[in-house]
C-alpha cells in the first residue's frame, strides 16, 4: 500500500514539472516574437546599412572569385584558320578552369588533348599532322600553360567521287535530267581538299536535289570515304536510293470553319495527278498565304499511302473576318507615307472579299475599294474596284475618278486580266489642261521567268497592257493605249562552281530594264491625265524627282504626255570581305528616259549613280546616290523589293 501511494505521488509530481515547463516556454517564445517585431520596423527605417551590406558582400564574392585562379592557360601554335578551330574544339578548354587540378592530373590529359587536337585536324582535312602538346611554367596569374605547337601537313586532296543511283530514278528515261543535276551540283570535286564539314554538306545537297524532285522518300543508301594518309588522297562513293516515284493525289484540308475546301484547292492549284515537287508545294502554301484568307498554311505530302495517288494534307489556320492594318512610312520619292487598310473577307451573301484603302503622300492621297470573288474551277477570279484621288501631275493637280470591273487569274508564271474601266480627271493649277472623261476595254498579260520571285539573279519578265476606248468630251473620239515592260538579269563572268551550285554566292549579274508607252489618238481628242504618261524617281529614271520629267509646256511647266520611253542598266556586284560573300551588293546604274506627245520628239534625260544593296529577309533593299544629268543635282533613292 505505502509502494503504491509513492508511485502515485511520483507521477503528480512529473506531471505538474512537465506543466511549469510548457508555461516557461510560452513567455520566452512570445518575447522572442515581439522582439522580432520590434527588430523588423528598425531595419526598414535603415535602407543605407542594408546597402552596405550587401555592397561588402558583393565586394567578399568578388575577392573569392579572383582567388579561384584558373589551373592553367591554353597556347595554340597553328596557321590561323587551323588555330582558330582547334581553339574553339579542343575538349581541354573545359579543364582549365578547374581550380583544384593537381600538376600530376594535367600531365595525364596531355596525351588527350594531343589525340584530339589530331581528331580536330583530321576533320579539316589534315590527316598526317604533327602535333606536339607540353606543360610550361608561366609567368603571371596563371602558373601553367599548356602549349599545343600544331604543324596540319599538306591538306587531303579529293582524288575520284563516284555518285550512283538504285530505284526508279535510273530506269526512267524521264528521270535523266534529275540525275544529272546532281551530278553536276556535286560541290565536292577532285582536285578540291577534303574535308569533314565539305563531305557532310555535299552529302545532304545530293539528297535535297533528289527529294526534293519525284522522290520526297529517297535515301542516302551508302557513303563511304577512303582516306590515304601517305598520299594525302581521298576517294568519295555516295549510293543515293530514290525509293518510288510519288504522283499527287487528293486533297484534304482541315482546319476550315467559313470557307470550303473548294476555296483551299482552287488557290492551291496542285491537280492531281502530276508527279511530286517540293516547289510546287511551297508555291501553293505561298499562295495560300498571300491570298489574305490564312493566317498560317502547312502542306505536307503523306508518303505513307499509295505512291502513285499520294494524299496531300493542307492544314490552315483562317484569319479574322475582318482585318484593319495602320501603316507608317517614309519614301525617298514621296516622303511620308501613312495608310489604313481594312479588309473583310466574306462580305454577307456573296462571299467576296473587300479591301478599303485610305492612303497619304505628298504628291497623292487616295481612298480606294477592290471586291474580289473566290476564284472558279479555272482559277479565274472576278474583281471590281472604285478609287477617288488627288494627285501632282507634273505642275499641276489631278482630281481623278476610277471605276473598273472584270477578272483576273495569277498563275504560276503568267498572270491575265481583262477588264472596261471608267475615269474622269479634273485638272487644277495654272493654266491647266482641260478635264476629260474616257471609258476603255483592257487586256494586262505578264509573264515571270526568274530563279527567284524574291531575290532574282537571272530570268527575264515581260507585261503587256492594251486597251482602246472612247474619249467621252469633245468629240467622242477614240483611242488605243499600249504599255510594255521588260526586266531582265543576266549573270556575267566566270562562275565559282562549287560555291554557286550550292547557293552559297551570288554571281555578278546584269539587270536591265525597259518600258516603252503609247497613246494613239488624233490631235484633238481629250484624254484624262491619268491615260497619258510621267516618269522620274526611284523605280524609272533615278536622279530626278517623282513623276517630274514629262512635256514641257510653253509657259514651262510640265505635263502628262503621250509617249513614254525608259531604259536602265544596273551592275550587281556581290561584296565580298575576308573570303566570304556578304548579304550585300555594290550598284553601279545609268537610267535614261523621256516623255512627249509625239514620238519624234523623245528626248532621254540621264540619271547614273552608284550605291549598296542588301538583300534583306524581306526583299532587296537599294540605298544609292544618284545625278541627274540634265537638272546638275544629286538625289538620295531608296527602293525596296523587285518592282515587276
């Protein structure tokens, strides 16, 4: 009984320790928060010592990384071009800046970056160099250098290729052409040092120009380059499989909400059954894009199904029903630019597409409309458009009215339209022509033949304008209209083989441009301003201001005339600096043109000059310097894109 009261007791007592220790810790926990509180609003009020402290932190991290000391510096002995990639390669750069490698360890890695300086070299072409690697001591802040004394040898010389064909691409007669291009745009050739980079590029420029063309499956079946070190010679075999020919089949398209798939295939113009081609392809996804419908196009050929009706799949993103684009812009013809453009592309109950432009220039201001319907089955489109302007004329002002309808079709390479077309002009200024009214039938046909709408080195484009019509003041009297333009490249000297064939550099080329107008008509008859003909600016006649050289009045000023001639000649020239091509081109061009009312009377005015090109993401970009002849003045130009 006594054993048990003490152990009752006993448990009392722990118990009431155990709550005099939990009633301790709640005064010291509640003081250590409101001293914390009342620290916070003290360091808040003091911004400057948290400044100086972080500032001396800064300050010790600068010093412990000047302390951390680089193991050893790296000294690369070596003909430049070799120097400089074995500098960036070698696998040994990542050691040095290890602070705690051992002299011992670093003698160890010598023989490594020996063998991979060699590895390096051989990529270049070197395959019996010599290459001696050594650890010196150094003077400064880093104790060690690691010296890597490099003689590459004689380069490996291309000896023998051999390019061979297996698949349907060697038993169409058809198919001769393709090989044959590659073949002869195989930039790799004998006589020529080999190289790692040299025979990867020519290895993926054979297989581009064979996929590209009737085989989007071909293959680089085999590869194999035989390297003799003694001679410092290389044999080259590439076996290129074409795999089977594919031939475009139908249709599908997804993506589409407001418009038919009709629309989409209509724009592609992909008939089916014409054999596969990557630029056709790429020509419809273009169209598809710049036809205003698609924010984003994608075609792909499924090369999964049956070669010989290959399914095309088009993925299409629609762009808003309605559009308004603000521009801003300045010109070296007719300064600053500003527009607004408003675009609806399913108008309601006919499904066209209206585009509303208001644009402001110094010499014209325009508010204008064009409606145009989805295109038919033969991809010929109807459009009609209604324009007020006012525009300088040469001395004078033109308040002019446009109304046209009729259709159009963009092809491939010629484009056609044909349209009747009512105008009315209002001239203002001294002494100024009489207004006219005339209404007109056309016909406008252009054809492009160039090896790249976007960047053209060769080719040629030539457009057509004709139209007749009637004079409607005065006498009626009718009157035929002609207008001609030519544009054309052509590539002189001698070409680099290797590097044109791949893309790689622009010859020096020749563009030459001529434009010829004629309005035939009697004396008498009252055309509207806008049928007769101005020229000078960036785009015709360089060195004279915009729309400026046209027939010289009595009184001096100048006006619209009847016949229209220009010509121009432009060299092309690629810069090139250190060895490599550039985005840019030096011009050097002569422009001559004229304008008067009776073709005897054409007297060229002569603009020459020179400047720079840049062919731009967006374009060619022309910035030159330009002299006009006959005014003694020097004008700035400033042209972008190829106007044709």
């Amino acid at each position: 009984m006594n054993l048990g009261r003490h152990c009752s007791r006993a448990r009392w007592l722990a118990f009431a320790l155990l709550l005099a220790w939990a009633c301790a810790l709640l005064p010291m926990q509640a003081r250590g928060q409101a001293a914390t509180e009342k620290q916070t609003p003290a360091l808040e009020q003091d911004p400057e010592r948290e400044q100086r402290r972080a500032q001396r932190r800064a300050e010790r991290q600068a010093q412990a990384s000047a302390d951390r000391k680089p193991a050893f510096e790296i000294d690369v002995r070596a003909p430049a071009d070799v120097r400089d990639v074995v500098a960036r390669r070698l696998e040994l750069v990542r050691f040095a800046e290890l602070t705690d490698l051992a002299e011992n360890e670093l003698d160890r890695l010598l023989p490594l970056a020996r063998s991979n300086t060699e590895e390096i070299l051989a990529t270049l072409g070197y395959f019996s160099p010599t290459v001696r690697v050594e650890s010196v001591a150094a003077a400064g802040p880093v104790s060690r250098r690691v010296v890597i004394d490099v003689d590459p040898g004689e380069p490996t010389l291309v000896t023998d290729v051999r390019i061979d064909f297996t698949g349907p691409i060697t038993t169409d007669a058809a198919n001769l052409t393709q090989r044959l291009r590659i073949e002869a745009l195989w930039p790799l050739r004998a006589g020529m040092p080999f190289t790692q980079a040299g025979w990867d590029a020519a290895k993926l420029l054979a297989l581009r120009e064979l996929t590209t063309l009737h085989f989007p499956t071909g293959r680089l079946a085999d590869s194999r380059a035989d390297i003799d070190p003694e001679t410092r010679s290389a044999r080259l075999l590439v076996t290129l499989d074409s795999g089977p020919v594919f031939t475009v089949g139908d249709m599908v398209v997804s993506g589409l909400d407001r418009h038919s798939p009709e629309l989409v295939t209509r724009l592609a113009q992909l008939p089916p059954g014409e054999r596969y081609e990557q630029s056709r392809m790429l020509e419809a996804q273009q169209r598809l894009s710049d036809s205003g419908f698609f924010d984003s196009v994608f075609i792909t050929l499924d090369t999964t199904g049956n070669p010989d009706a290959a399914v095309v799949q088009i993925k299409v993103r629609e762009a808003k029903l309605q559009k308004l684009i603000l521009g801003v812009g300045i010109n070296t013809d007719t300064g600053l630019r500003l527009s607004a453009e408003h675009t609806v592309h399913r108008l309601p109950v006919i499904g066209w597409r209206a585009v509303t432009k208001l644009l402001y220039e110094q010499p014209k201001k325009s508010l204008g409309t064009e409606w145009t319907a989805p295109p038919d089955a033969n991809f010929w489109r109807w459009r009609t458009s209604a324009q007020v302007a006012r525009e300088e004329s040469g001395s004078f002002e033109v308040d002019s009215v446009m109304l046209r309808a009729g259709r159009t079709r963009a092809a491939e390479f010629v484009d056609r339209s044909y349209f009747l077309q009512y105008e009315r002009a209002l001239n203002s200024g001294f002494n100024p022509p009489p207004d006219a009214n005339a209404v007109s039938a056309n016909y406008v046909w252009t054809r492009r033949d160039f090896d790249s709408r976007l960047f053209p080195t060769r080719g040629h484009g030539l457009s057509l304008d004709l139209g007749g019509g009637m004079a409607m003041d005065g006498g009626r009297d009718p009157f035929g209209r002609l207008v001609g333009r030519w544009l054309g490249y052509f590539p002189i000297g001698r070409p680099d083989d290797a590097a044109e064939r791949t893309g790689a550099v622009r010859r020096t080329r020749i563009a030459a441009r001529a434009e010829y107008g004629a309005v035939l008509a009697n004396d008498r008859a009252n055309l509207p301003t806008t049928q007769l003909f101005l020229t000078g600016g960036d785009n015709t006649v360089r060195g004279y201001a915009y729309r400026s050289i046209g027939v010289t009045l009595p009184d001096g000023q100048t006006a619209a005339g009847r016949y229209l001639a220009v010509g121009s000649l432009e060299l092309q020239r690629p810069i090139i600096i250190d060895g490599l091509t550039t985005a840019w081109d030096f011009i050097a061009f002569v422009d001559a043109g004229g304008v008067a009312n009776k073709p005897q009377d054409l007297t060229a005015k002569v603009g020459t000059g020179a400047g720079a090109q840049w062919n731009s993401p967006l374009g060619p970009l022309q910035v030159n310097l330009a002299w006009g002849v006959a005014t003694q003045k020097l004008r700035l130009n400033l042209s972008m894109g190829v106007n044709f």
